[in-house]
C-alpha cells in the first residue's frame, strides 16, 4: 500500500488512497484509467480536473477564491453555469473533490422504484397461475379482482442553502430527492454552497467536457482575458507612477541638497575671509 501511495504521488498531498479508490468507485471511473502511465489520450476522465455546475453568478478570482485552499492551477470555461477546475496533480484534485463536496444518495422514490421493479420480478413467475385463476373466476361468473392504483410517491423537503452547509457541518446525507430542480445525468457530487452559488455540483471532469463548448463561455473567457490585460496595463501604469512619484522625490531631494551644500560652501568661504581679515588686522 505505501509503495502505491508513493507511485500516486500520494505522500505529498496527505491523501488517503483507500479514500481515493472509493471516491472513484462511487463516480464510476473505470480501473484502467487510474494508472497513472496509462496514455492520457486514451482516457474519457481527466482525473487532474473536476468539472463544477453552479458557478454561472461567479467569475474567475470567486473560483479560485471557492477552491483556494486546494491550489488549482488553472480554470476552463465550459458554459455560462461550469467549469473545469485543473490541477497539477490527480490526488490533489481528488483532495478537493473529497473536501468540498458531498455524495448524492438515492431518492426515496428511486429507493421505491427499484423494491417494486423487485417485486415485478418476483410475480413474474407467478403469472401464469393468476390467469389460470382469472379465467375459473370468469367461468364461474364472479368478477376478477382490480389493480390497484398505485401509491403516490412522497418525496423529500428541498432543502435550502443554509440547511445544505448545515449538512455539511454536521456530516449528514444529502438524497436527491433533497435537492431543486432535476440532476444532470451522470453521478454527481454536491458541493457545499458558497455566498454566489446556492447549489454546486461537482464530478470528475471528462474529455467531453471541453472548453469554451459554447458562446458563452467563450465569451467569458474572452472577457477575462481582456479584464486580465487591463489588469495588466492597469498594474504597469501603477507601477510607472510610483516609479515616477519616486523620482520626482529623488530630484527634489537632490535639488534641496544641492542648496544645502551651496550654503554651507559659501558659509566656509564666508568663515575664511573673515579669519583671513582678522589675521591681517
């Protein structure tokens, strides 16, 4: 086990690799992808990046401000509401991704879904006697007995942001059913939300999952990239100021020093015409 916690790097990153492999399983990500020589072309997971639903109100600096403790070198725009966080490192992604986020358990009624799909299953065999049953019952002139109606599935509360970080807070489980509006496909994590995200979820990223995918994202980025250059020329110019408020201080300085040692040589000469009278005299 240490030499394979060594082998994924994982030493560095305080990582527990047991936690990791379960985090994988859960996401379904297929054994062969996890070697790290395994060709990176080859992979439909990006193990080094995590893909982030929920960040449409946020902007760059609010991301890395969300993930700052867990130093993501870089971000891609996905679409107007996501993003891929990337690291330099998939364990350190996965630290994040273990950290940050939640699993989502079953609803209530996939939990039902599935005991009736059971149940289905169960009667299949039995079906052929009901029938046999139904038809004496048809000869004898009675009448069959009705279906019911199925029962009407009650599902969770949604919940709301603030009882969502209290889940976090207190280790609770979050189910789907919980949460508004339907879940994408795929399996999912929550993330806890944050001042401009009332509802994150988080997956490991995918090759799918491309960049600037729409002209929203695109837009964005280019966005970025411009607010970036003026950041830029904005920092240049503050620092040419201060550079400028510098040197001006430095001539004013000068200037006054010079005046300073002018008196001071016309005092000494004043000084020695004086004791060159008074010698005389």
């Amino acid at each position: 086990m240490e030499a394979r916690a060594k082998r994924f790097n994982l030493e560095k990153n305080n990582v527990n690799y047991d936690e990791i492999v379960k985090l994988y399983d859960s996401l379904g990500i297929p054994a062969e992808e996890r070697d790290p020589e395994q060709d990176p072309s080859k992979r439909s997971h990006r193990l080094g990046a995590l893909h982030v639903r929920g960040f449409g109100a946020m902007r760059a600096e609010d991301v890395y401000e969300y993930f700052k403790e867990y130093n993501p070198v870089s971000l891609e725009w996905v679409d107007g509401n996501s993003a891929n966080v990337v690291w330099a490192l998939p364990p350190s992604c996965a630290r994040a991704l273990i950290a940050l986020s939640k699993p989502i358990l079953p609803s209530r009624e996939e939990e039902e879904e599935e005991d009736e799909e059971s149940a289905v299953n169960q009667r299949v065999a039995g079906e052929g006697d009901d029938k046999d049953d139904e038809d004496k019952v048809g000869e004898e002139g009675g009448e069959a007995e009705k279906p019911k109606p199925p029962k009407e599935k009650a599902g969770r509360r949604k919940l709301t942001k603030d009882e969502i970080i209290e889940k976090f807070d207190s280790g609770a489980e979050i189910f789907a059913d919980e949460l508004v509006g339907p879940l994408p496909d795929g399996k999912w994590r929550v993330g806890k939300p944050c001042p401009q995200a009332d509802l994150v979820l988080m997956r490991i990223a995918t090759a799918a999952d491309e960049a600037g995918g729409d002209a929203v994202a695109a837009r964005r980025m280019e966005e970025e990239q411009a607010e970036d250059r003026d950041f830029e020329l904005y920092r240049r110019n503050q620092e040419l100021s201060e550079y400028t408020i510098s040197l001006k201080k430095q001539i004013v300085v000068n200037v006054i020093l010079s005046h300073i040692h002018c008196y001071l040589f016309q005092n000494f000469k004043i000084q020695i015409y004086l004791q060159g009278n008074a010698a005389a005299s």
